[in-house]
C-alpha cells in the first residue's frame, strides 16, 4: 500500500493490520483504497460545501433558484457518504457486513439520479452566470485561492458523477479475491449487483439526456420535404416522445444511407445532407408499425404500416448484432402500446393518472422496484425532489451549534416556489436555454463582510461543517449587483492586513 492517509487527529483512516488479519491477501489493498478515497471523497464534498456553497448563501440575496441549479442535492450526498464512511471504517474487521453495507444503502445511491439529470444543466448555469457577471467571478475566486483549490468550481462539480460510477468496479474486484463458497463472497456480490445497478441507471439518465440534446439538434438542421399529405402532421420532433433508439442503416432496394429515428410514437427515416442538416424521407406511426425478418440476410429486416403496405421500407443494419438490438426495441415498444382491454369497473385516481402517462415513461418509472419496496421508493423519489432540504441544513446547523445556516432556506417550506425568483418571463420562451434561468433579472448579489474566528471541528474522525465558516477573508462588499450585468470589481472594505 501506499502512504497512509490520516485524519486531522493523526490516526489512520483504515487499520492495514486489521485488514491483513481480517481480508484474503489480494484483497487488502482493495479495501483500503476503497475506505481511503471514499474518505477523500468526503472531504471534497465538504470542501465544495464550506468553500462555496455556504459563502454564496450568505451572499446572494435569493440565493435559493441559484444554489439548487449549481450545487442540486449535493447537501444530500455528503450525509449519504458520511454515513458510508463511517460504516466502512467500522467494519474493516468484518468482510460480510463491510459488503452489506453497500447492499443496504442502495436505495440511497439512487439520490444521485437528481444530482446527475441537474448536472449539465448546472454547467450552463454556472457558465453564463461566470460569463455575465464580473462580481461572481471574483467571489468564487476568492473562494477557490482561499480554499487552496487547484481546480475552479465548475470542475469540482463533476466529482460525485465520478464516484458513483466507480462502486462497482471496485466491488467487482473485490469479489474476485473471494471463492464462491466463501460466505463473503454472497455479501459482496450482492453488494456488487446493487451498485452495479445505480450506474446503469446513472447511465440511463445519462443517455435520455444526450438523446433530448441530440433531437434538438436534428430538430433544428430539420427540412421537410416531399408532398405535405405524406409528412407527420407535426413537425415539432419532441411531441412524438423519448426518441428510444437510432442509428444509420441503408434503406431500400438502392441501400441508401439514412438515419433512423424510433421515437415512442414515431418511425422516422430521415437523409443526413451534412453534419448539421437532415431532410424529411418517411416515417410510420408506431400504433401501424409492423416488421418482418429477412431470413437470408442476418443484417436484414423490413418495416411496413399495417395500413398501407406501400409504405415499406426494407433495412440493412451495420451488423447482426445492429439488426438484433432494432428488433428487440421495436418489439418492447409494440408491446407497451398494446394497451389491456379497460376494466368496466370505476378506477381510482391513481390509476387514472398512470394511464394518463405514457406507456414507455410508465415502465420506466416503475421498472425493477418490487411490490414490497414501491413504498419506500415513493419515499425516496420525494426525498430527491426536495433536496437540498431545510432538513439538511438544519441537521449541521445543530450539530455545530450554528443558527445561520438554516436561514439560507428559510421560509421556503420544501416547496418549488424559488423557481419564481429566478426565472424571468422572457426566459421561458420556447427554444431558449433553461440555465438562463439562473441569472435572471430578479437574481441579485448582496454583497456583505462577516467574519468568523470558529476552529474547524471533528468528530469521529470526520470534518463536521459549521453554519459560520472562516470566510472572514474574502472581504465582501455591501453592494447589490444584479447578476446578468457586467460590474468591475469592487474595491474591498474591511480587508484584513496582510491579505
């Protein structure tokens, strides 16, 4: 193993003794990697939070719309990951439940499904913001020279997306130091199945957002040609749902290059003429849509409307592999539209509403959540949508003695009203970008010294945050700058002498 890390208070984080006494040998230094960066993880979080987050509360004047855009639920996952910590270091002596720690909190780990589906959004936010506004760029500044960061904020945000996506890489290595008879061996591997289940859903949303981003841009390079009784009716792309699948395939008796596009309601075959500009082909409906294999050909299918065999289109695919993953999503598709007959029978509310969905968004929000847990993942999807909570922050607040920090949402109630402080009317126009949001005209910095002299804290080995963080340094201005103006930079008062 390497150098060992320490806490603040000298003693290791992870015992490597105890691991030789406790752990087969190739997985000693497995574990204590695992213990360690998970400590340092920790710790950046807490950097993020103390270095940034706290000083923009106590800096903006509605800093609520602001925070949550940049920094989404991140609150949540340092209580998540200090909570891991903790039982990690704990059971460093005991294998099985080192691995049940993972498999128990992995319900918890679906918490960053929020903080990843915000997080490109919080990198437009924070970018414009940046660009727009000269007084901000010199706060965060600050922040990062006296944080002693190398890296800006922006760059830091992307840690936690990191980190989830490691878990079950190093699980999975783990369970290779283990026989399959080993008692162990069950616990990490369950623990490794739980993980390895949150990053492909890290994935997922990951790739429904590349998919959003990639039909605005064909949207926008879009030409419908051809007679206008043979176009979709609609030509706004997004109306005909999730776009589930596409790919370049060759199309047609003359295996001509087109893209194809399956979207929930829609088969959509268009021509690329260049990088950004596509022009109308066909398409077929999916409530029409019907298939058949080329039996000769294993890259080869054909697709036709059940109402008009004239519109057919016969397709060759990159490979078999290709053709096998197009029918296989056609196939789940034309599965979920076919909807059951309607019970005679008056139904509830509830059900009304999950009809009311449609069939593809339905089995993905209830997708692989068993009966006996749908309660607990109701609690969770709630949990996500309202954190970072008054909760969260009043939690720290208390464990460090502090008042401040729950002023930061104070008033706010768990509700969505801040989205009223920060999105202006002329930013919710069709076509332009959410982020702007951000830094709308109602969106102002109060500019204000403080000062604060308290010690960091520990406890158990890990750093507890405090409501008042030593920021007496950055030497705030009392003035009010509306974000989205380009202010010099103020001259500082109160400025500290050797600063």
């Amino acid at each position: 193993g390497g150098a060992a890390v320490l806490l603040r208070g000298g003693n290791r984080v992870c015992d490597r003794e105890i691991l030789r006494e406790n752990w087969p040998h190739k997985a000693v230094n497995i574990v204590e990697e695992m213990i360690c960066s998970e400590y340092t993880f920790v710790e950046t979080l807490e950097r993020i939070i103390k270095g940034y987050l706290l000083p923009l509360s106590r800096s903006l004047r509605k800093p609520r719309g602001f925070l949550r855009l940049v920094f989404g639920n991140i609150m949540c996952l340092f209580e998540l990951h200090s909570k891991l910590l903790r039982s990690l270091r704990a059971y460093q002596d005991s294998p099985w439940d080192f691995g049940q720690t993972f498999a128990q909190m992995a319900d918890d780990f679906q918490a960053y499904s929020t903080y990843c589906t915000g997080y490109e959004r919080a990198q437009r936010t924070l970018s414009i913001a940046l660009k727009q506004n000269q007084t901000l760029r010199d706060f965060l500044q600050r922040c990062q020279d006296k944080a002693e960061d190398s890296l800006p904020l922006m760059h830091q945000l992307i840690a936690p997306v990191q980190r989830i996506l490691k878990y079950h890489l190093m699980l999975k290595n783990l369970l290779s130091c283990f026989a399959c008879d080993d008692g162990t061996y069950n616990s990490i591997k369950e623990a490794y199945i739980a993980l390895l289940k949150v990053a492909e859903d890290i994935n997922e949303v990951q790739r429904r957002q590349d998919n959003v981003k990639k039909v605005k841009d064909i949207q926008s390079g879009l030409r419908w040609s051809g007679k206008a009784q043979r176009r979709p009716s609609e030509k706004n792309l997004s109306s005909y749902g999730e776009l589930l699948y596409e790919d370049r395939c060759k199309v047609g008796r003359k295996l001509l290059p087109r893209e194809l596009l399956l979207f929930e309601k829609l088969l959509l075959i268009l021509k690329k003429k260049d990088a950004k500009c596509y022009s109308y082909k066909a398409h077929i409906v999916t409530e029409e849509l019907a298939f058949s294999e080329d039996r000769e050909d294993a890259r080869c299918f054909k697709v036709f409307s059940k109402q008009s065999r004239s519109n057919s289109h016969y397709i060759q695919t990159v490979d078999a592999q290709s053709r096998a993953m197009w029918l296989k999503k056609i196939n789940e598709l034309l599965q979920l539209i076919e909807e059951p007959p309607r019970s005679k029978r008056k139904r509830s509310a509830e059900v009304l509403q999950r009809d009311s969905m449609s069939a593809y968004t339905r089995k993905l929000q209830y997708s692989q959540i068993s009966k006996k847990n749908r309660e607990s993942a109701a609690q969770l999807r709630y949990r996500k949508d309202n954190t970072p909570s008054l909760l969260s922050y009043t939690k720290i607040s208390e464990i460090d003695g502090g008042g401040d920090m729950a002023d930061i949402y104070e008033g706010e109630g768990m509700d969505d009203r801040y989205e009223g402080d920060i999105m202006a009317e002329g930013e919710r126009e069709e076509g332009r970008d959410e982020s702007m949001a951000a830094v709308s005209d109602g969106e102002q910095f109060r500019m204000e010294h403080k000062s604060s002299s308290n010690p960091p804290a520990e406890s158990g080995g890990m750093m507890m945050m405090r409501s008042k963080s030593s920021d007496s340094d950055l030497s705030l201005t009392d003035v009010d700058v509306d974000l989205g103006t380009t202010v010099p930079p103020a001259e500082p008062e109160g400025e500290r002498e050797g600063e």
